[in-house]
C-alpha cells in the first residue's frame, strides 16, 4: 500500500467523505414524508423497490383513509391494496400494512416499539426498515444500508465485503456514532445524484476524483 497517498487508509477516506458530504449537503431532511414513527415505518415498507417519490405521491391518500395503528388495523387488506398499487408489490405490502397494524395494537399498545427486536419481528420489517425507523424516527444510533449506500461504500473502498451486512459493519466501525444518521441520508442524497452509473470507472465525479486521483480515466460511461 502507498502510504505516502493522504487517502491510502480507509480512516482517512472515511473522514474526507464525512467532511466533504456534510459541505455538500448541510441540510438532512427526511426524504419519505411522514407525520410520526408509525407513518414513516410505513412509508419505508412501501419503498422496497420503489422511489420516495412515488411513496410520497401515494401516502396522503392512505394517510387520508387511516394514519394509526388501531384504525389501519380496520381496513381491509383489499382496499389498502388498491390505494398503494403504484408502489409496486401491492398485494404483499398492503398484507404487510395490516397485519403490523394489528400486531402493534395487540402487542405494543398502538405505538411503534423502539427496539431492533421488536421492529424486525412485525409483518415486513426486515433489519434495513427497522434501521431507519431507529434512526430517523427515534434518533437511536442505526446505519440502514440501501443499494446507494452499499454501492458507494464498495467504490470509495470503505469495505471489502458483498454483502450489506458487512457493509453495515465495516461502516459503523469507521464513522462516529454521532454523525450515523446525517451521513446515512448524505450517502443516500449523494448516490442519487452522483454516482447512477452501472459501469462507471469510478473517475467521474468528485469525491472518487479525489480520493483515487491515480486511478486512469477510462472510456466514461455515465449518462
Ligand atoms: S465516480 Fe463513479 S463510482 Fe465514483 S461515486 Fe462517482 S459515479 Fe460513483
């Protein structure tokens, strides 16, 4: 390894993209609209293979028809179906919607627990969802890993795991706690706008420019 290089160490890139990320994106917002936990969580199980975009399009229509636990708990499966159909995977998710409803009634007293334990456990919610809801919705230290973030970690070199799992891991390592939850959404806004390309060389746009300025400028195929 050439030391010599200032972004030869993952600790050294990890603290240049904290630092460049947080110039380029000094605001965080939350990109699913949601009025509390149990909205958002909701709002997160629709957007599996989904945009924000087309998730906060549909919400104020189910928001409109049940917002809470106890009165989504009464809608059919059938019409929750019909409302979020644009979303994709209608049928599991509207099956999903319901049945968690009623488990947080039954269960949790109508709230939306505050544990990984207890999130992962409902219809749906796998360890990503209830990452997010940990971290946006309570402010508990979580790093939900999606396809941008996956991506990003791999091309900036932060970890040298497949899986996202390992992701997770090799990123919680190298980031302090506190900064989680803005640099999660950082990472997000950042895939989004910048790094879209399926065969990209990895030299097309900034932060890859500077942390690999070595890195030789093939045939650039970013669209
Ligand atoms: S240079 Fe390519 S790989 Fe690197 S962040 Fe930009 S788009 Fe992604």
């Amino acid at each position: 390894m050439n030391t010599a290089h200032p972004f030869a160490t993952k600790a050294a890139r990890a603290a240049y993209i904290d630092r460049r990320l947080g110039e380029l994106y000094p605001e965080t917002p939350i990109p699913l609209q949601h009025r509390d936990a149990y909205t958002l969580l909701v709002a997160v199980l629709l957007s599996a293979q989904c945009t924000d975009v087309q998730v906060n399009k549909i919400t104020p229509s189910l928001w409109a028809r049940a917002h809470t636990p106890e009165s989504m708990s009464r809608v059919s499966v059938a019409e929750v179906e019909a409302i979020i159909r644009p979303c994709g995977l209608a049928p599991q998710k509207a099956r999903a919607i319901v049945a968690l409803s009623r488990q947080l009634v039954e269960q949790h007293g109508g709230q939306v627990p505050r544990g990984f334990a207890e999130l992962e456990a409902l219809p749906g919610v796998g360890h990503k969802t209830a990452s997010v809801v940990m971290t946006q919705a309570f402010g508990e230290p979580a790093f939900p890993v999606d396809t941008h973030i996956h991506r990003l970690a791999q091309r900036w070199k932060l970890t040298n795991g497949r899986s996202v799992e390992q992701t997770e891991r090799d990123l919680k390592r190298l980031f302090l706690r506190p900064h989680w939850h803005q640099l999660h959404l950082r990472m997000i806004y950042y895939g989004r706008q910048q790094c879209t390309a399926r065969g990209c060389d990895g030299t097309v746009c900034e932060i890859c420019r500077t942390l690999f300025p070595d890195r030789k400028r093939a045939v650039v195929t970013r669209k």
